[in-house]
C-alpha cells in the first residue's frame, strides 16, 4: 500500500500537480492521523 502512495505522490510532482513540500507535508499529516487511529484501536481492543 505504501508504494503505490509513494508512486502517486512521485507522479504528482512529475505532472507538476503540486510541489515536492507540499506531498512532504500530506505524507506526514497521513502517517500522524493513522498512528493515532492505530494507538486508539489498540486501546479500545485491549479492554474487551
């Protein structure tokens, strides 16, 4: 799954769609957004 995100956001600055920071900075807002969905399902998980 993560090539395909790295594909992508190779292929949007290649087409000049946006700036390599800028797919930087979506790629970091993704990562932290997961990471908290993983550390909230692992609590919720753990009390049943």
């Amino acid at each position: 799954m993560a090539m395909i995100a790295v594909l992508v956001g190779t292929i949007r600055i290649i087409i000049k769609r946006h700036t390599p920071r800028e797919v930087l900075l979506g790629g970091l807002i993704v990562s932290v957004v997961y990471f908290i969905y993983l550390y909230c399902n692992m609590q919720f998980n753990s009390k049943i």
